[in-house]
C-alpha cells in the first residue's frame, strides 16, 4: 500500500487538480474521500491534518501538506516526469504567469460571482451580476481560445501544471450552465463546440489524459 495519502472531496477544484496530478504522474495514493454534507472536513481528525478544514490535503508518511498547488509542486519535485512546471527558465515562468493570471484575473469572478449563486439557487436576485461578471470571464476565454489555437495547451507544447489547475474550474462553470436554474441567464457558454472550439479541443485532451475517469467527481456522474 502506498505511503501517500489523498483528503479530497467530490466537486472541489482544487482536489481534482491534485488526483489529476497523481494519475498523470502514475504516483501511487490512497484515497480519502471526505463527504462535505457529513462535514467529514470539520471533524477534530481532520482539523489535526488542515485547521482550515480545506481540501485538498496529502499526508506522505509525516510530512502532510495543504494548498493545491503546493501539493501539486510537492509531487513534482518528487516525481518529475512529466514535468509539470517546465524544464527551462522561460517554460517554467510561462506556466507560473498563466496560474496566476487565472487565479487573479478569472477565478474570483468565475467561482464566487458566477458558479457559487447559480449552485447556491441566487440566480434571481443576483442575475444582473452573475451576467456582469461573465463578461469579464469571456474576455479570458477569448484569450484562451487564442492561445489555444496556436498551441495545444495553456502554457506550451504539452501539458503543464496550468492545464491541471484551470480544468477543473472550467468544467465547473459548463456544469453550472447545465443547471435548470441557470437556463435564463445568458451566460454564453455552450454548446461550447460552438462558442469555444479550441477550448473544447483541449478539454478533450485533458479528457484523454492517464487515469482522467478516476478523477471525475462521483457526484456528478
């Protein structure tokens, strides 16, 4: 049995960037599947591993570790093919520019303006934001689309810690577009084919990628 432990719930973006991570780079884990509705990630076990009551969490013998893309680091120093962040300066700086531009630049309007009131039923009283705010979140799909058409990832030639990390967030807005809830809010994102080709492309590829059916959330099949 493996000496890497994996807490992580169904659903949580970041978790998913981690299984992704393990499965691509064929590191084994066990799997620790918390249930949020049980609050299994507010027991007093749990708080020992994380205080902040967050997954994802990696416990590798003593060593245990919070922050996705710190775990995500963690297990690329400790397994380095592939190599997630790059093997030159410039690649690795690249990689790096296109996690944070998405962190500072798309996910606080992606997660907290768009895809939290459409799950949490605030589509009426938050319907001119929730639109407002997906505006700015096709401004850096059109960008991505751009890159995308002239490579096959986020970040370069193949896939990198970026591709990992924005995935999961972007699988989760088309969810949400899915949602009855959301079916009046012109939220302009499927069929995705259509209004997002390259990105549709890529998403494909990801979908492709070793071990990618292990990582799907179990709630949403």
């Amino acid at each position: 049995m493996s000496d890497l432990e994996v807490f992580w719930g169904s659903g949580s973006q970041p978790a998913w960037a981690v299984l992704l991570t393990l499965e691509l780079k064929q590191i084994p884990y066990v799997s620790r599947l918390l249930s949020f509705s049980a609050g299994e990630h507010k027991t007093p076990e749990f708080l020992k591993l994380n205080p902040r009551h967050q997954v994802p969490v990696i416990r590798d013998r003593d060593f245990v570790l919070n922050e996705s893309l710190a775990i995500i680091a963690y297990l690329d120093k400790k397994s380095p093919e592939p190599a997630l962040f790059g093997r030159s300066a410039e690649q690795t700086g690249n990689i790096w520019r296109t996690i944070l531009e998405f962190q500072n630049h798309v996910l606080p309007s992606l997660r907290e303006q768009v895809v939290r009131p459409i799950y949490n039923g605030k589509v009426e009283e938050k319907r001119q934001s929730i639109e407002e705010h997906m505006l700015q979140v096709h401004k850096e799909l059109a960008l991505y689309e751009a890159t995308l058409s002239r490579q096959p990832w986020l970040a370069g030639s193949s896939v990198s810690a970026a591709d990992l990390v924005i995935f999961p967030f972007c699988m989760s807005v088309m969810r949400a577009a899915t949602r009855p809830a959301a079916e009046t809010l012109k939220l302009g994102m499927l069929p995705l084919d259509k209004t997002y080709p390259q990105i549709a492309a890529w998403v494909t590829r990801v979908e492709a990628l070793p071990g990618y059916d292990k990582t799907y959330p179990p709630h949403w099949r």
